[in-house]
C-alpha cells in the first residue's frame, strides 16, 4: 500500500488536498495501525488527494501538556507547527480526537492556524457528497451496533452526530447505552490517564464502561479514537466476550463494507 509523504508531493511540486495526520497511536500501535491502514484504504478508493509527513510528524504533545509537562508540550508544538507551515499544509484530518482537539484548539495560540477535520466528519462529508458507495447487503447489515463518545471529541468538540449518521449508512441496528452523548463514560484514558497507574478504587473504569456497552446485546462496539478502543478491547477481555463482540474503529466498519 503506497501512502505519499508530503516530502515526496513537494518535490514534485505537489500539493495534496488534505494532510493526514496519522498520530502516535495510529503509528506504533498495532492495534491502531489497522485504523490509520483502514481509513488511508477509504482516502484512495474514494480518490481524495492526500499525504503523510511521516518521519517528520512528531507527538502533537498533548499527553505531555495533560500530564503537565508544558515545556515539553510547547517544544513539541513548535516543532511541527514550523513543519506544517513550511509546507504550506491547510486543511488535516486525523483519526485521533486527542490529535484533532489539540491542533484545532490550541496549536492556533502557537501560530498554528488550520482546518481540523476528525476522520468521522470527514467521512460524513464524504458519504454526503456521495463519494463513498457500500456493497449490496454490506458486511454489518441487520448487526446490533453501539457507539462509544469519545470525551476529546464528544464533551470536547460537541461532536456526536457525525459518526452516528456514518453508522447509519451501515444498515445496521444502532443502539445507545445508557450513558452517551453528553453524558457518555469516558473509557478511562483520557488526560494522559492512559501511560500511568489508576487509583484505587471499586472498578477499573474501562470495565465499568465496557459492560454498559455489552449489556446492549450489541455484537460490535464503535469507537473513534484509537485509546478507546485499546480501554474498551481490555474491556472485552476482562468480560471474556471477545467471541462475540468486537471493538472496531468507524473507519475500519465503512472500509469493511465499501465498494
């Protein structure tokens, strides 16, 4: 699979449409990296001209500033916004709600000034625009689906319609749990939350969610963050469910099931 790098597209003198940032997680994860292959599948069948900055994309910083290490976090920070200016890039869509909350909110105080599109409103503008078609009787028609709000892109970027009405498209039974929407669980990782020991206490909060999510009789679990789905797949383990739910990113659901 051959994804261009922004260094190749500017020495031929090329300028994508969208820049990709493709994040940490999305990365190193092995997990997560089926994410980053399943949405850069969409970009190419779909025809979006795109690019990576590969070696050149540093961590945006943002577990650094959370955990509140800020003088990391602003050397971070400066770094690829001297990147991605001198690249000219506009506009960025990334997979990741943490990439996406802390380059449209507070890269622009930085001198970082673009348009931040998260991968699920992406692919809403997509489907709008009728760019993405699904196969006849796709792979989760008739399936019981519940969506997981991440809190970066939920609470943080009032963000909850875009990647419900993607699932939509899928024909599948789309429940809610209990608590969504506004008033949806974090997964437990959020805040840097994810690299350090939790507190004591009753329940990890990561089981805690995922059995709100398995009581719906749900068969796959929709996330849109790559951290989610690492606490909700945990989750599923810990529920020893992992024979009849899935976790899966919305990204890996629509490349699962487009023409």
């Amino acid at each position: 699979m051959h994804v261009p790098t922004m260094a190749e597209l500017s020495a031929s003198g090329q300028q994508p449409e969208v820049l990709f940032w493709v994040g940490c997680a999305g990365s190193f994860d092995q997990r997560a990296q089926k994410i980053t292959r399943a949405f850069a599948t969409i970009l190419n069948k779909t025809g979006i001209s795109y690019a990576i900055l590969g070696r050149e994309e540093m961590c945006n910083g943002d577990p650094a500033r959370r955990a509140g290490n800020e003088f990391m976090f602003q050397m971070m920070a400066y770094q690829n916004i001297q990147v991605l200016n001198n690249y000219g890039i506009k506009k960025i869509v990334t997979a990741c709600p943490h990439c996406f909350n802390i380059l449209k909110n507070e890269y622009p105080e930085l001198g970082g000034n673009y348009e931040v599109i998260h991968h699920t409103v992406f692919l809403q503008q997509l489907i709008d625009e009728g760019k993405i078609k699904l196969k006849e009787g796709g792979s989760f028609k008739g399936k019981r689906i519940t969506y997981h709000d991440s809190c970066y892109l939920g609470r943080g970027n009032d963000i909850y319609e875009a990647p419900r009405k993607v699932l939509e498209i899928l024909d599948a039974e789309l429940v809610e749990m209990k608590r969504c929407r506004s008033n949806g669980l974090c997964c437990g990782a959020g805040g840097a939350q994810m690299f350090k020991e939790e507190e004591k206490g009753t329940t990890r909060v990561n089981f805690e969610r995922t059995n709100e999510a398995i009581s719906t009789g749900s068969e796959v679990i929709a996330a849109a963050c790559p951290f989610c789905n690492t606490m909700l797949t945990d989750g599923v383990k810990n529920a020893e469910k992992e024979e009849s739910v899935k976790v899966m990113d919305v990204a890996e659901l629509i490349a699962q099931s487009i023409e």
